[in-house]
C-alpha cells in the first residue's frame, strides 16, 4: 500500500519528467543543440521558477545517464587514438594551467569589483565541475560554499549554453568524424548471438563502475563505463554501440537533474553576483576559444574539436556535444578528463597553501 508521501513522490516524479520531455520536444522541435539535456534542463529552471513546486528526480536516474554517456564515449577510444592522446599530454597540461591562470586573474577582478572574499572567488571562477568544486569549498578555509556553488552554477550555464551553440553553428562543418564507422554495428546487441555478447559488456560495465566507484575515483559513474568500455574496444572486443534513443534517455536523465540542482534563489544578494558570474563565464569562453585556436593550428584537429577540449564545462556536457556533431569523442574526453584530474589533485593543493592557514580566527579574508 503507498503511503501519501510516496504517492507525493512520485507525483513530483512525474511532473518532473513531463517537464523534460517538455523542454526537450521544443529545443528539438527548434533545432537547438544539445536538445535533450538543454531543454530539460531550461524546462525544470523555469517551471521552479514560475511555480514554485517541489519536484523530484533520483540521483539514480543522473548515475544511469552518465553511465550511459561515459560508455559511449569509450566507445570511441583506439589504439590509435590512444596514441595520439600520449602525444598531446604537453598540450594538455599548458592549456589546463593556462586555463586556471585565467580564472585566477578573473577570482581576483569579482573579488575586487563585487567584494567578496578571495578564498569564495577563486573556487566560483575555478573551471571545474560545479559539484567538485563546491565539496572542496566545505574544505577551504574562508571560502562561502553558496557563494561558489552560485558562482559555479551561472558559469556552468553560460557554458552549457555558449559552447554547444558555438561549436554546432560556427565549427561544426570543419568537424572530423570522431565517431568510428561501427555505429552501424549498433543493432549487433540484439541479433544472432549478440545476446551473450551483450550480456558480458553490461557485466564488464557493471564491473568497472563498481571499481571506480570503490576506488573513489572522481565523476565514477562516467569513468567507470568509460575506462571499461576504451578499454574493450582497444582490445579488440567488439563492444555494441548505442542505439540513439539511448542517447536521447541519457541527456534527458542528466538535464532534468541539472536543472533541478540549479537553484537561482540561493543567495540574498544574487543581484549583485549574477551579472560578473554571467561576464565571467562568457570570458572563460573566450579565452578557450583562443587557446582553442592555436591547438588547432598545431594538432591534426578539427575547431570543433579543439573547442571542445579547451572548453571549461564539464565532460558530460562537452562529450554529448562531441557525439552530436561527430567531433573526435575520444580526444575531447581525454582532454576533460586530464582537466578534472588536475583541478581535482593539484589545485586544492594550492587553494590550502593560500587559504588554508589564514584567519585561524574563523574570518574570511577580504582581498587576494
């Protein structure tokens, strides 16, 4: 028997979902990129907004998607590729320093033009995830986790946004064809004997989630699929290819969960905030846009592709837009994911030897 608050549940369940398929029938109805994770996403913000209702949506129904996404874009992984990648980890490692130099600069401007604190200013303008950043936020000293989590929230958006839209519209005529010609193998899952076939991937993905997960590796339900399924295609099994409809679950899975964790109303004084997060996220973009450039002009890579590894969203977001547009998946998830592993290993190293020691007293510092 359901009591009322399951009943309850799943009702906000259910008009969550109605939201997404809303959102994501319009965007593609238009022809927007991305269509099925921006227009829930946007669909779930407004009518929060709007209405004021409490929705709900599993963090499963995220996990499931990024599953999802993380497998695909494995699939994408060649020994060639592989070797490629390796040849690029110098230009790797500049474009991510370069990257976090100019978030530095732009933590110092919203610190000096908006007043708040160092510590909060540097962990909002930092381009990693918004849900990595404001977990370490909890750890630094004098920064504000609303305040980062505010910050990192409009710059996601602005990002989400702008990068897609550029990349589709203005790159990808020049995009490579990132995805290999198997995708027509799509349909070897569930004929002749694909059935067995079938069966030992999803248990090898199974596998591998549960040892990213166990290993604490960060974003698990994307690398786990992911490592396992690169893995599996270098080797030479032949792994299935996602039927698009999947695709499709997976950008609405993750777009309503974004849209629910985006809250605009988080601070008093958002105000006062939401136009330097806006101006912030639009220079990071540009920034990439132009180390984007000159990636190009040195690698055998497409502007789309380029953009893509420079840009400072997330891997779900940047991989999806790669898979859209037939950009180099592969070479756009190693560059995110070095990314997330440098901001993730090294820069709280950094963020605790210039915060960590500060203001014993429990005071945030007022300048950088």
């Amino acid at each position: 028997m359901k009591t009322p608050e399951n009943k309850n549940k799943w009702n906000q369940l259910l008009e969550a979902l109605l939201c997404g398929l809303a959102g994501g029938s319009i965007f593609s109805w238009i022809g927007l990129p991305l269509a099925w994770m921006l227009g829930p996403l946007t669909a779930v913000i407004l009518w929060n907004l709007l209405t004021k209702r409490t929705l709900y949506w599993p963090k499963s129904f995220k996990n499931g998607g990024q599953m999802l996404l993380g497998y695909s874009m494995g699939l994408s992984f060649t020994a060639e590729s592989a070797a490629q990648i390796a040849g690029q980890l110098p230009s790797m490692t500049v474009s991510t320093v370069l990257m976090v130099i100019f978030g530095l600069g732009i933590a110092y401007l919203a610190s000096k033009v908006t007043g708040i604190n160092a510590p909060s200013a540097v962990m909002g303008t930092t381009p990693g995830g918004l849900s990595q950043m404001t977990m370490l936020s909890e750890e630094i000293r004098g920064a504000d986790p609303t305040i980062v989590t505010f910050m990192q929230t409009i710059r996601m958006l602005a990002v989400t946004f702008m990068v897609p839209m550029l990349t589709t519209y203005a790159f990808a005529g020049g995009a490579g064809s990132g995805l290999s010609a198997t995708a027509v193998e799509a349909e070897q899952a569930v004929s002749g004997g694909g059935l067995m076939h079938l069966g030992m991937t999803v248990v090898a993905v199974l596998a591998g989630t549960a040892l990213a997960l166990r290993l604490r590796f960060p974003t698990p339900w994307i690398l786990g699929p992911l490592i396992t399924a690169a893995i599996l295609t270098v080797s030479g099994f032949a792994a299935p290819h996602l039927p698009p409809i999947l695709m499709i679950a997976a950008q609405l899975l993750m777009g309503v969960y974004l849209g629910l964790s985006i809250r605009l109303d988080m601070l008093k004084d958002w105000k006062k905030l939401l136009p330097f997060s806006l101006v912030s996220g639009v220079l990071m973009v540009g920034f990439a846009l132009l180390l984007a450039y000159v990636l190009h002009l040195i690698h055998p890579m497409s502007m789309a592709t380029a953009f893509l590894c420079i840009a400072p969203g997330g891997l779900p977001e940047m991989g999806v837009t790669a898979h859209e547009i037939r950009a180099d998946v592969s070479m756009v998830a190693a560059y995110q994911l070095f990314r997330v592993f440098f901001i993730l290993f090294l820069v709280p190293l950094f963020l605790r030897f210039a915060f960590g020691r500060r203001d014993t007293a429990g005071k945030t510092a007022e300048s950088v």
